[in-house]
C-alpha cells in the first residue's frame, strides 16, 4: 500500500486543555471556566478548548486511512509535552512529516512507526501528540492493506497471544461526580468513578474528609441503583496528589488514610491514582513503591496507581522494575507514537503488572477507537472510555468499537475454521 499524500486538518477534541498547576494553586471555577491566571508556560487561560488535528493518509487504492493527534487535559505538567496547538502542529507535519510518507509503501506498521517516533525536527522530537496522531493512521493504513482489523494487526505483528475480545471500561466523571456516577451504575460500568479529585480544599479536604464522604456516598449509590447483586464495578479514584498534599508527603500517613479509605469502600475493591506527587521520575518511584509496601504491610488491598511522572516508554520500564505500583496508566498521548502505547502494556501485563490503557478526556472519538482496539490486542486490564466527561460519548464510542471489533475476529475465525473443516472432509 503506497501513501500518495497526506491531508491535516484542525478538528475538535472530546474536552479541554486545563493548567493543572493553577487549579492545584486555588483557581476557582466561573460556571464551567475558572478564574484567575495561567501558570503553566504555553495556557493563554485556565481552561481553554482542546485543539486536535486528524492526519489523513490518501492510499494508492482510494481508501483513507486516518488518525487523530490529541493531547492530554493536563499539558506541560509532571513531565509532559506542551499544551497543544493544532495550527502549529498542521505546519510541522506538512513540512516534515508529508514529505517522508509521500509515495512511501507501507509494508509492516513496527517499522514505519518507529520512523515517525524517532524523527527529530531542530534536534528535538515530534510533540507527543503529532507522533501519536500520525502512528494511528499508519496503523490503520496497515490494517487496510490487509484486510484487518487494527487489532489483528498489533496482535500479529506484536505475537500478543490474547484473545480478541473486549477489556473491562474504566468511566470518568468529571465535574458533575454524582449524576454521572449514577449514569455509570445505570449502565453497568466495569469500573468507576475517577471522581476528579485535583483540589485540596473542595475535593479532597485538610484530613481527606471530603474523598472520605464521596467513596461512602458512591458505594452506597451502588447499592442502592444496582439491578443485581454480582454487579460489583472496581472503585477507581485519580487524587492528583491531594493525600501526599494534605498529609506533607508523609507515606505513612498516607498510607493509614488509603487503608481507611479501602474499608469505606467495600464490598467494593479500590484502586487510588497518583496519591503523592513527590515531583520527579525518581522520587515518584521510590515513593510509590514505598506506599505500595506501607498498604501491604496493613494488610489493605488497595491498589496503587501510578500516573504523572510515568509517561514515556522508558519511565515506565523503571516503574515496573521497581514494583512501583499494582496498576501502570499508560496514557496513550503521552507516549507518543502507539508503538510505544503497544510495548508498555504489553510490558507492564508480562510483568505480573495490571496495565491500564489510559488516555485522556481530551481526545477525540478516533484516537478513542485505535485506543480501545490496542487495548484488546495487548490484554489490557482495562481501558478508558473517552473521550469527554459525559460517560454517555466515552462508553459508547469505547464500548461500541469493542463490540464490533470482537464480532468481525469472531466471524473470521469461524469462516476459517469452516474452510478448514471443508478442506477435511
């Protein structure tokens, strides 16, 4: 399959950009904007719209193979790329990145990926999210020439060895936490409710009172919406560094609240994301490896989530080596070109590791697609419903792709087991 050109175009993303470290400072919200001034280099405002850009791949066939560049809610933080900015990126594709695919066969996705992921421009790398946008269209060029799907390419070309069926969906509820946590129960998520817990004063509060009433509460709505008993969704909350914030970064103390926090839960499991934010690679390790072991050594079974400071390939080949965490998030925009997406979870599930295939609210309904088609090759543990933060756009866009990519494997396979069978008789 050869590409004779290459289409950019600015599209919408699923959300918007948001400065992590003026919300963490006290900016306050103004209905759905906040108020106050930008401290993250980059951010002309608090919160501002995402910006995507879909790179369109015209192939020698007639068929259009196509992914979405997308970043995360949170840029220029915990080790990240740059908020994204969709005009800049269609320039640097058009002259950097078009010339090298034009008139290019694309015969295996492993290698023309690594092309993309290794280009620098001016000594630097791509920005994460063009690398990741122009590796999904490359994939999917892959898949067209074939005749497979996404899925069934990553499984071959990766030697996954896993089933092609759907991974349990992780829902996020943004803002308005409680109606949407009742959205999630209505409709059976498989894990909830992220909570977006990113302040200390009015989400998590000075001893965590605030997280300790809103897990109760969840719990209890589940109880009391649940249709069937054995519907038991794993409780999933991302603190943004609240706990180590509220208690001084002591693990210890930490440590005694999650446990806490675990009892509240049940009959339900609870997993905490990015409880300590000890600010560097290094640092986060050690101390998330420590508060896994604190946990263990009260007997909780609360898991460790490990999400800021654990971006690239080779941060999350230090995680697992430390034992860092229970779960590793790879937040697919983060890593750049999906072939590195593909290597972690893969190396995170080999390892004994839960691996999370992640991403952002801020993508769009493609880079949502691709996601939840890699996540079912690799096995994942779970995957995100994204993009947005409505529950209702991200289960249905994930949960959607799953569904008809697990009935296309299923019937091919049928169709070749009844070649085959015919072939005998």
């Amino acid at each position: 399959m050869i590409i004779t050109d290459i289409l950019c175009v600015p599209v919408r993303s699923g959300f918007f950009a948001d400065d992590q470290a003026a919300i963490l400072a006290g900016a306050r919200h103004d209905g759905f904007d906040y108020s106050g001034d930008p401290l993250t280099p980059g951010f002309r405002s608090v919160r501002q719209a995402g910006e995507a850009v879909s790179v369109m791949l015209l192939l020698d066939d007639g068929q259009v193979a196509y992914g979405d560049c997308a970043a995360v809610q949170y840029s220029g933080v915990g080790g990240r790329d740059a908020v994204f900015g969709a005009s800049e990126a269609v320039d640097l594709i058009q002259q950097h990145v078009a010339p090298l695919l034009r008139g290019r066969e694309v015969a295996d996705f492993r290698s023309m990926a690594m092309v993309i992921d290794r280009l620098t421009v001016e000594g630097h790398p791509l920005h994460t999210a063009v690398r990741y946008g122009v590796t999904q269209a490359l994939l999917d060029t892959v898949a067209r020439a074939r005749g497979l799907t996404m899925a069934e390419v990553v499984r071959d070309e990766y030697d996954t060895g896993v089933e092609i069926v759907p991974v349990p969906m992780f829902v996020q509820s943004g803002d308005d936490r409680y109606n949407n946590v009742d959205k999630m129960v209505l409709k059976e998520a498989d894990v909830l409710p992220h909570g977006l817990i990113n302040n200390v004063e009015t989400r998590f509060g000075r001893d965590g009172e605030l997280l300790a009433e809103f897990v109760t509460w969840v719990r209890d709505r589940i109880i009391a919406l649940r249709t069937r008993p054995d519907y038991e969704p794993m409780m999933h909350y991302d603190i943004y560094g609240t706990a180590g914030a509220a208690f001084g970064g002591d693990v210890e103390r930490v440590a005694d609240y999650l446990a806490g926090l675990g009892e509240l839960a049940k009959p339900f499991r609870l997993r905490v994301e990015h409880a300590i934010d000890a600010g560097s690679r290094d640092a986060q390790v050690t101390t998330s490896a420590a508060l896994r072991a604190a946990l263990r050594a009260r007997n909780s079974d609360v898991q460790i989530v490990v999400d800021e400071w654990c971006n690239t390939l080779d941060d999350i080949e230090v995680f697992v080596a430390a034992g860092a965490a229970d779960m590793i998030h790879v937040k697919t925009p983060d890593l750049g070109g999906v072939n590195n997406a593909i290597e972690a979870l893969l190396l995170v599930s080999r390892s004994g590791l839960a691996a999370y295939c992640g991403g952002t609210c801020n993508e769009t309904d493609r880079s949502a697609q691709v996601s939840a088609q890699i996540a079912m090759a690799c096995g994942a543990a779970q995957v995100l419903a994204k993009p947005g933060m409505g529950v209702d756009e991200g289960m249905m866009i994930v949960g959607n792709e799953m569904a008809r990519i697990e009935a296309i494997v299923a019937a091919r396979k049928r169709s070749s087991a009844d070649v085959t069978a015919g072939r005998a008789a």
